[in-house]
C-alpha cells in the first residue's frame, strides 16, 4: 500500500522544519541573531530589515562566509519546510498533516542532541518521544 502524497509531504515538512534550528545555532556563533533572520528569511526581508533598522540591530560583525553559509542552510531549510507543508495541507487532512509537522520539535531536539551536543536526559527524551506518539494518533 502506497502511502498518500500529503504524508510524504508532511514527514519533509518536519524534516526541513527540524534543520531550521540546527543550521541557525550553528550559524549564529558570532552574529547577531536579527541580522541572521533577516539573511534566512530573504522572503520577508524588506519587513525584517526594516525591524532590523529601527531597532538598531545591524552591526554585521562576525558575518563571515562559515556563518552566512550556516544561515543561508537555515533558511533554505525554512523555506523547504513551507513548500513541503503547503503541499500536504493542501493534498490532505489539515489535522493530520499539523500533527506530522509538530514532529519536527522532536527531530530538532535530537539533530540538537547529535550535531549541536546539547544535554539528552530522560526527560527530554521522553517529552520528544510523546510529541512523536501524539502526532501518530492524531494523524491516524
């Protein structure tokens, strides 16, 4: 039995959506974090750089090509995510597609775990896998 498209979107949703902090952790070292939203997110840059201006966060020192890499990766990963999870609340069960992208906090807490080494206790561990739990069923 072949699983439906909104599925297979929805599973890239979370996928993509889960990179977003990864890329944006590691790409934000030495830079200040309304710059790097602004580079991410190039699709509402006119809104955020006008954020970006009137509070006074432009100061791109720090910004070499290691971090604009990072970032462009982060928002790449945004933007992959949103196409993926328009794609399945269009194709399928709004509900369902939701739950399957709320997964994407659970793969974060992982890629976090993994590539940034933060803490895993059993406590996280359990509140991702119950995130992953609740997703299935509200998806079924």
């Amino acid at each position: 039995m072949k699983a439906p498209a909104y599925i297979i979107y929805a599973i890239l949703s979370a996928f993509f959506a889960a990179l977003v902090p990864i890329f944006g952790k590691l790409g934000l070292r030495d830079v200040d974090s309304t710059v790097a939203t602004v580079v991410r997110a190039f699709i509402m840059f006119v809104f955020l750089l006008l954020v970006a201006l009137s509070t006074g966060k432009t100061n791109t020192t720090g910004l070499d090509y290691r971090s604009l890499f990072l970032i462009t990766l982060s928002g790449l990963a945004g933007a992959l995510s949103w196409l993926f999870y328009f794609m399945a609340i269009k194709n399928g069960r709004t509900t369902a597609v939701i739950a399957i992208d709320k997964t994407s906090v659970a793969l974060a807490i992982v890629l976090a775990w993994l590539v940034l080494r933060e803490e895993m206790n059993a406590k996280t561990a359990v509140g991702a896998l119950l995130i992953v739990i609740g997703a299935i069923l509200v998806s079924l």
